[in-house]
C-alpha cells in the first residue's frame, strides 16, 4: 500500500518471551453454536492465569458488537470476520501472550487464513465436536429453531455449511467429556509447546 512502511521493532520476540516466561500461543476452538467453545475458553483462561500465564479470551460475541460489528453473516463478511480477527491475535501473539480464541469459524478455508497469518508452529486447533442435537438443546435463545423456520437466514449447522477439521490438535465433545477433564486434556499438549503449568 502507497506511504506505508513496515515498522521496525526494537524489543525482539525473544525479549518478550523471557519477559513473559513462556512462548506465545494461539489456542483456537472451532465448533457449532452451542457446542461449548466460549464456556471451554472461559475456563482455560482461567486455569492459564491461576498458572501464571498471560492469557486472553477473544470472544465471537464481543468481537461482532464491537470491531466487527459493520459486518453481517454472508460468506464474504465472515471471511473478514476471520481475516481481521487473525490480525488482532497476530499482534497478540507479536506481545508475548497466550491468545484463547471461540469462533465457530465454519469454512477450512478461513481457519488457514488464521494459521497463515499467525504461524502454524504458533497455532493449536481444538475441535469442539458436539453433537448437533446436543446444541439445539442448549439453545435457550431458540437461535437453531428460528434457523430451521426460515427465520434466521445464513445459520451454521442449519441453513450455512460447517466444515469440520480435518486433523485438529485436539477434539472435544462437551456432551462426554467434562470441562475440567477437557481442560486438562488441553494442558497436556500447551505443556508440550513450553507452557510451565506445574
């Protein structure tokens, strides 16, 4: 773009990482509405906090009423939702953090533009695989019902394509598995990535 330079940084990505004490990361779930992506994010950020780790929670909901909020539920304005959301994790990542982000995120190919930018060595996938029918029936807003009226148009799972992963790190059905074993199942490979959680 004309009259813009690459700015150039004086404190390295080593100098925050010691800082911080740990590596940054990018913990993205991916899952239907309803499935129990923020509700894991939630308490992962948390249990990372109560470990001493710099951890933030990019919420779906809060991102679409605040800087995404000029945009709407067509396939080209969720790939910008994606696009600028992978922007603001990127300069997370670029401060030294440990970014938690829930988006039902529901093409593969906007999930690879999150990895793209971000770096796949940076990047771990989590696949909230809940049933559908399990959603639906946590669903106190009546969103899926709606849905299946006619009355929301563009809804995932129902009226919209959900593409799953086709090899997350890890997979997550909130109908079996508790919070607490689902979040220690996430420890174990953040641990693996150099996160001290002991």
């Amino acid at each position: 773009m004309e009259n813009l330079e690459e700015h150039t940084y004086h404190v390295s990505h080593e100098q925050r990482r010691k800082v911080n004490g740990h590596p940054p990361l990018l913990i993205w779930f991916t899952g239907l509405s309803g499935s129990g992506k923020s509700t894991l994010a939630d308490a992962l950020e948390s249990y990372l906090i109560e470990k001493g780790i710099h951890a933030y929670h990019l919420d779906g909901d809060a991102i679409r009423m605040g800087l995404n909020s000029d945009l709407g539920f067509s396939e080209e304005d969720r790939t910008e939702n994606m696009r600028r959301i992978g922007e603001v994790a990127a300069l997370m990542l670029d401060a030294g953090l440990v970014v938690i982000a829930a988006f039902i995120s529901p093409l593969r190919s906007q999930r690879e533009l999150i990895r793209n930018k971000v770096g796949s060595n940076r990047m771990i996938e989590v696949f909230v695989n809940t049933p559908i029918e399990v959603c639906e029936a946590r669903d106190i807003k009546g969103y899926y019902a709606k849905a299946r009226k006619g009355e929301i148009a563009q809804f995932t799972g129902v009226s919209a394509p959900y593409e799953p992963p086709i090899q997350p790190d890890i997979e997550i059905d909130t109908s079996r598995q508790s919070i607490k074993a689902s979040i220690g199942q996430i420890s174990l490979l953040l641990a693996a990535q150099g996160l001290k959680l002991s």
